[in-house]
C-alpha cells in the first residue's frame, strides 16, 4: 500500500511539472522557428544563468524596445532599465523597472553600475557603435557581461539588408513575413546604418583592446530561413540555392545563410 502509494506519488510528480511548472522561456524564444537561432539562444540562456551572481541583478536592456529575449529566471531577480530611442517602444515596454527614452550614443549610466547589458537587434541601427560600446564597457561591473545579437552584415541576408532601401525592408516585413503593422510607428524594422563595428571580427578586435573578453560567439542561420521555408517554398527554395552556389564559389569556409550572431563578452 505504502509503496504503491509512493509510486503515485512519484508518477504525479513526473507529469506535474510539465503542465504547472514555472514558465522559463521568454515568448520571443518561443516565437522562434525550430533552428540555428533557438539553439544558438538557448546556450546563451545556459550561459547566463551559470556565470550570472546568484541573488538580485542589474540588467541594461540596450535598446530594449518591448521584447527582451532573456531567460524569464533571470528576469525574475533582476531590476531591469530599459533605454531606447523610440517612445512607442518606451511606452510599450512591459517588463522594465525603470523606462527611459534616450539615445544609447550619449545615455550614460554611473560607471560599474550593471551585471548584464543586453543590445538585441540594436547596434546595427546606430550611427555610432563606437560610442555605444564605450557606454557599455564603463556602465558593465567587473566581471559584468555583455550580449549582443545582430545581423552578419557578411551574410547573403546581411548584404541585402545592408544595402537596399527602408522601403524594401517594409515591404519585405509586409509581404514576405506578413506583419501587417510593419513600419508603423514602434512597429520594426527600424532604419539601419550597419557601423563598421557591427561586423564581428572588428567586433571581437574591438573588445580585445577595451577590457572585454569574448566567452560565446556563434554565427548562425537567419530565422527568416526555416520562416521562409514555411510561408513561401518556392522563395525559399530559390533564396538557399543562390546561398548554396554562393558558398561554393566564395573561398574559405563561410555559410552565406549565417544571417546573424551572438555574442557574449565578459568585462575583465
Ligand atoms: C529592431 S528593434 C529591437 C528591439 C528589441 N531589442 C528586440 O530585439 O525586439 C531596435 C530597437 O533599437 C532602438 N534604437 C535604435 N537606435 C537607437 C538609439 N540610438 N538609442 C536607443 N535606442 C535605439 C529602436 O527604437 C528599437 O526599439
């Protein structure tokens, strides 16, 4: 009896966490298409709770819009203060503490003031990365860590993007993605200027002379991939055939549908 009992027990403890369990994942993680880009931001989830201090965190969400892609567990302890450029981002941000409307080019915070500064789809909309990153590495504390994520301006969708025009990018989002609202107000994408710095090895060279040192980089394949592969076949079909010829042809080893990248920096 005692041990059939114990044996429920145990049943209902297997099945009981997958149905009430605290949710962990951020809705930006789950909108992403099985792939590279789950998986890449998956390991960067692990990262983060393995290097981050227990207990209470300061977090900067650079550009932070009204999506953060950070693991919900490190939400959960931290104070988060959001800067952005764009005030129906501001005012549709619902997960920061304190919301500021500013520009991350001369926003400046108290210097070592943070755990975790988070520039997510950002940098390749700023004029002047240089001076962001500066902002950065004096606001992150010791030991602090950095988390980008953006284009590869070295990939076949970075090159696209990179060099046509913001009404494309619209159009794009509009019909291709099918986000109706793209190009409102608040609604991405957002003008780029793909600064110099947004390429990852001036990146990494850049880090390695300004006290930050990398602890995860991966380049991966764009979401707008297994996205396209959905929605529209036969795009798709023809989009990873001019990749795959590209990739043939180019010397060295590079993937053109690498389209972005993480990576984690850590202040020494
Ligand atoms: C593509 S959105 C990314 C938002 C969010 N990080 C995400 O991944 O969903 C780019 C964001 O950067 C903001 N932004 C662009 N330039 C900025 C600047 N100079 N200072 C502050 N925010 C800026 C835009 O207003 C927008 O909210």
């Amino acid at each position: 009896m005692t041990e059939t009992f114990a044996l429920d027990t145990i049943q209902k403890k297997l099945v009981e966490p997958a149905t009430s369990a605290i949710p962990i994942h951020p809705q930006a993680l789950l909108d992403l298409p099985p792939g590279e880009a789950k998986q890449s931001l998956l390991t960067v989830h692990s990262i983060l709770e393995a290097k981050l201090p227990a207990g209470p965190l300061a977090v900067y969400e650079a550009g932070g819009g009204s999506t953060s892609f950070l693991p919900l567990g490190v939400l959960r302890r931290a104070h988060v203060t959001v800067v952005d450029i764009d005030e129906d981002q501001i005012r549709n941000n619902d997960y920061a503490q304190e919301a500021i409307l500013g520009d991350l080019q001369t926003y400046r915070f108290p210097s070592q003031s943070f755990d975790l500064i988070i520039c997510y789809n950002v940098i390749e909309h700023v004029p002047d990365v240089e001076a962001v990153l500066a902002g950065f590495s004096a606001a992150l504390k010791q030991n602090g860590l950095l988390l980008i994520g953006a284009p590869n301006p070295k990939s076949l969708s970075g090159v696209v993007t990179k060099y046509s025009p913001h009404w494309f990018h619209i159009w794009f989002y509009r019909h291709i993605r099918g986000d109706k609202k793209a190009g409102l107000p608040g609604h991405a994408p957002f003008p780029t200027h793909f600064h110099p710095l947004v390429t990852l090895s001036n990146l990494e060279a850049f880090a390695a002379v300004h006290g930050l040192q990398v602890i995860y980089r991966r380049k991966y394949e764009s979401p707008r991939y297994p996205e396209m592969r959905k929605r529209k076949p036969m795009l798709a079909a023809l989009i990873d055939l001019a990749a795959r010829t590209m990739n043939a042809l180019l010397p060295g080893k590079i993937d053109m549908r690498h389209g972005d990248y993480h990576v984690m920096l850590r202040k020494l």
